[in-house]
C-alpha cells in the first residue's frame, strides 16, 4: 500500500534561532518599559523637586529593571527574565546615545539656522564688529580659507600616505615595522602639539609671518596616519589572485599597480581621503597657532593670515555677544554643511561603474 | 616517440620555501603541440611546480630555486633573463577565475596588451579570434562592453584563457583550472583545451583522474612521502599511467586507494 506523506510545510518555530526577530508584541512592551522609567523619573522630579541623582537611583533603577524584568516574563515566561533586561538595557542605551548625537546636531541646526543667508555665506568679515548685526558680513573669507588650507595640505599628504600604503602592502621593505608604529603614534599625536611645533619652527623663529601653508603644514602629521592606514587596508582587500593574474600576463610591478590593483581599491581610497579630510576640517588649535585669523579674504596661502571656519567660531565665541554668538552658531552648522557636501560628493563619483551580477 | 621536440624542459628543478625543501630533482619534458597532466595528492608541490615553469613561484619572497627551465633551449633562469618577459611566453590560467574586475570583457582580452605596453594594430580581430579560440565568443559577442563579472563562473574562466591566449603565447600553464566550475563549464573548458593542444603546448594541474584521461597526453604522478620533498613518481603516456602503472603507488593512487 503507497504510504501518504503529509506534505504541509511546517513553520519554523520562531524561537530556532538566537537572531530570530523578535516578535511585535515584545518589541512594544520592551520599548515601553525603556520609555516609562525615564519618563517617570523625570516626571517625580519636575513635581517633587528630587534631586537628580536620588531620582536616577531610587525612582529610575529599580522600575526599570522590575519593568524589564516583568516584560521578559510575560513574554517568555520564568526563563525570560534576563532576556527582558538585556533587551530593555539595549533598547535604552542605544536611544540615550542616538538622542544625544541628534541633539548635537539638532542644536546646530536650530541655533545657526537663522544665521544662514547669502550674505552671511558669501561676505567677508572685513569692517565687521563683534557687535554688528547678522545683516551684514559673513564666513565667506573662513569658507575659502578652509578649503584652501585643507586643500593644500590634502594635495600634499595624500601622495605620502598612498606611497606609505604601497610600501606597507606591495614590497618586501625592511623597515614596515617602524613605519607602522610611528603612524600608531603619530595617530595619537594632539593637534595642538603639531600646531605649536610648527608655529616653533617657522613662526616664532622669524622665519615667515602667519600664513596659510604653515597651517596645512600643522595638519598634514594629523592627517597622514588615516590616509596611510586606510588606504593599507583598501590595497589589503585587492584579492592576490588579481595582482597574480597581472603579473601571469607579463606585467611589470608597477603596471599591475597602476592597472589592476588601484582601480580594484578606488573606492577605499576615496574613504581614506575622506576620512583624513574629516580628520583635519574642524581643528582649531593648530591654525589658530599657524594661520592665525583673518576678516578679510586672503586667496594666497604662501603670504598674511588666513581666515577658517574653525578660527571663525572660535573668535566669535570668545567675544560672547549676542551677534557674535549667532555668528559662531552659523559657523558651526556652515563646517557641518561643507563636510556633508563634501561625503556625498565623494561618495557618488568613486561609486564603481561595474555592476556585480544581477 | 622519437620524432618529438620539446618545447619547455625541466631540467633538476628544485624548489624550497624558507628551510623547507619541497620539490626535489624534477626532471620533466614537455612536447611540443601536446597535453600534459600533473597529477598527485594535496600538498606534493604539483602547483609548486608549474610555477615555476613561468617564474611565478618567485613572488613568494622565502622561495629558492635550483635547476633549469628551457624553454626552446633557452634557459629562463639564466642570466639576464627578465622573468617578466619570460611570462609573456608562458601564459597562465589559475585555479579560480580572477578577470579584472573593473574592466570590461572586451578590456580583459586585451588588458595583457595593455599591462605589458604592448600595441596591437588590430585590437577588435584580436578579441574576436582569442574569445574563439578559448570558445566563449558566442556567448559573449553582443556584450563586449559588459563588466567582466556580469559572467558566470565557467564563462570567466574562459575569458581569463581567452586573455592569456590574446598574449600569444607559446606555452599555457594551467593550475587546477575547473576546480572552481561546475560539470557543465568543466566540460566547455575540457573542450578548449583539446581544441588548442594542436596549436600550443599545454601543461595542467588537476585533481580529478578523469580529466586527465580525457585531456592529457602524458602525465606525470608526483609525490610528497613522509615529509620528503616531492618528486616525480612516474611519467609517460596517460594511458600507461592510469593502465599499467610502473610503480605501485602510481597504481594505489590512480585507482583511489589515497589522495
């Protein structure tokens, strides 16, 4: 007799996996009990006046943990305990970290928003008191002046990290050891130590005035040690196989570098200029020892001083009026629009015209 | 058997990595226009050897080398001799597919040109006749500009044969070349091969018996006993090899009893 199979499919139990999603319910309840304590806690204290410190420990704590302790349980029964405070202690932690980064940026936005307009973005500071009003003059000389300080120490130092990289990954040098560890450490290096060396060096000695290329100068130790060990690791990923196929064919070294090897890693080292811009865009201390600060707008960053946005919010803080207050502001969410124009620009001319397979 | 030339001869080749010593005196003639099978176990120094028949082993930095490689009588470890130029005679087909990625089909079968600064007056008839001849410019003639790895598997590692053939070279080296494929790419790969031995003298690395029957002139059975350096057990025509088998360990391993 032909035996009858039951060909139904049978679901998989959702508990089968420990990164099975969790179900809805538990998302609801776990995301409630993050949200309630806090909210109660800051509840008693506008009432009762607690202190904050009382409050965190005898109100928040502990309805917390019983309220993580109790979702657990309703959902998953006696064994869910520790699984309800793990993920309430996730749900929490992770939003306390995303409301304080959006608050940062948040209260660029909002302050320096209503600093923002053409003549704020394209004047310069020339004439400009602390105290005049937003109406007239502006960042436009800072803009110009990061970009070019940036710039010059960009141009400089990304043909020294590539040639670092090359070195690191593509030979067989003797000394890779020490180079790795002076970058390690020149990636602790405090900003301010490079700017004051230079400023030592060139400044202070009398060989040159403040000046635009004794800031770029500043930046490049500070920048090189990203760019080197970015691009190390995007060279790294290029697949042996590919350099073997480069060289099978009869290629010198260097053109299965050139030919094979950098295209294959492009898009690393966009991010590791990226990253090394990113680095250096908002230092203050060293420019403010080297390029010093400038009102008015300076093309030329071999000769005075140079005004940048760093420099810029840093005065104008410093002078605590009002104006100059919302000026600094302006500056700030300013930096933030330029690093932003600047990724994505980045990021969408080195994305890679080849396809994967569909 | 007399009335054959040799293209590529190995002459006492000796190969150690660091202290390690891990070919011993291989001696190992190629013929001309033919097929020839390096087969063994894992580990037996097979695809060690083939690189060294184009100086590819040299790219690990602890390698050393003893012996000789002549091809057409000339030795390619002598004096002067740049190993650069010597694998623009000696092409190589590797294990896993490896086109360029960012390139197009059409600039993978001419990037050999363009990395060894070679010009070609006729770059279009030269793709055409390389995809022929590596038997894959049905597949791929109406998308000549696709990104090479819009391909299948097998298709790419036609096209890598279709770029080492585009270098016209006298020798193709080919290690464990359908390892990666499946049956049906291994097939139109096998069939490749057997429609350019005419033209070209071929030495390949495999691991499965079969293919070797099936494309191979001769074969060479190598060995690594006991942590000895490996060395070359037997070699002759496939036939006699996989039928009548001098040694006893040729025979144990041909007929699956190791390996």
């Amino acid at each position: 007799m032909e035996k009858v199979t039951d060909l139904t499919p049978v679901a998989r139990p959702k508990t089968a996996a420990p990164w099975s999603r969790k179900s809805p319910q538990f998302v609801l309840y776990a995301s409630l009990a993050s949200i309630v304590p806090a909210a109660v806690a800051l509840g008693t204290i506008a009432l009762t006046g607690m202190d904050f410190m009382a409050a965190l420990f005898i109100v928040f704590l502990p309805l917390q943990i019983v309220a993580a302790a109790l979702v657990g349980i309703t959902v998953y029964g006696r064994r869910g305990i520790l699984e309800g405070l793990l993920v309430v202690a996730t749900i929490f932690l992770s939003s306390f970290v995303f409301v304080l980064l959006g608050s940062v940026i948040w209260s660029v936005i909002s302050n320096g928003f209503s600093a923002l307009s053409a003549s704020f973005i394209f004047q310069n500071n020339y004439y400009i008191q602390p105290k005049t009003s937003l109406e007239f003059g502006g960042v436009g000389h800072s803009i110009l002046g990061s970009l070019l300080i940036v710039g010059l120490s960009t141009i400089v130092t990304v043909p020294l990290g590539l040639a670092t990289a090359v070195y690191l990954t593509e030979t067989q040098g003797k000394s890779k050891g020490i180079i790795r560890t002076l970058l390690q450490a020149m990636s602790g290096l405090p900003s301010v130590v490079s700017g004051l060396f230079i400023y030592a060096m060139f400044i202070a000695s009398g060989i040159t005035t403040y000046a635009g290329w004794t800031g770029s100068l500043a930046l490049i130790p500070l920048m090189l040690p990203t760019v080197a060990r970015v691009t190390e690791e995007a060279l790294r990923l290029v697949p042996v196989e590919l350099r073997n196929g480069a060289l099978a064919l009869g290629a010198p070294a260097w053109r299965a570098f050139v030919q094979v090897t950098l295209p294959a890693a492009k898009s690393g080292i966009v991010t590791a200029i990226l990253l090394g811009v990113a680095r250096v865009i908002g230092e203050t201390a060293p420019l403010v020892l080297t390029t010093f600060a400038a009102d008015r707008t300076n093309l030329n960053p071999f000769e005075g001083a140079m005004g940048s946005l760093p420099t810029y919010l840093f005065n104008y803080i410093a002078f605590g009026f009002d104006e100059s207050i919302q000026r600094a502001w302006g500056a700030a969410l300013v930096i933030l629009i330029l690093v932003a124009i600047l990724f994505i620009s980045a990021r969408v001319a080195s994305r890679t015209r080849t396809k994967a397979r569909k | 058997m007399s009335n054959l030339t040799y293209h590529l001869r190995a002459e006492d080749v000796n190969v150690w990595f660091g202290e390690r010593h891990v070919l011993k005196n291989v001696n190992l003639a190629f013929p001309t226009n033919q097929v020839t099978a390096l087969i063994g176990p894992s580990g037996c120094g097979k695809s060690t050897f083939i690189r060294t028949l184009n100086r590819m082993h040299e790219l690990i930095p602890s390698a050393g080398f003893a012996g000789k490689v002549l091809l057409d009588d000339e030795d390619i470890y002598g004096d002067g001799i740049d190993p650069v130029k010597v694998r623009l005679n000696v092409g190589m087909v590797f294990q896993k597919p490896n086109p360029f990625p960012t390139m197009s089909i059409q600039e993978n079968v001419l990037s050999g040109l363009k990395l060894s600064g070679r010009k070609n007056a006729n770059n279009e008839e030269l793709v055409e006749t390389s995809l022929r001849r590596a038997s894959i410019w049905n597949e791929v003639k109406d998308r000549l500009n696709d990104p090479a790895l819009s391909l299948s598997g097998g298709q790419q590692q036609r096209l890598c044969i279709a770029r080492s053939l585009a270098m016209g070279p006298k020798v193709l080296l080919m290690d464990e070349p359908c390892s990666a494929l499946d049956p049906g790419s291994t097939r139109r790969v096998e069939e490749t091969i057997l429609e350019l031995a005419p033209e070209m003298t071929i030495v390949i690395v495999t691991h499965n018996m079969q293919q070797a029957q099936r494309v191979a002139d001769q074969t060479a059975f190598f060995l690594s006993e006991d942590g000895n350096p490996g060395h070359v057990v037997e070699f002759g025509a496939t036939e006699q090899v996989f039928e009548q088998p001098i040694d006893p360990r040729t025979n144990d391993y041909v007929n699956g009893h190791f390996g």
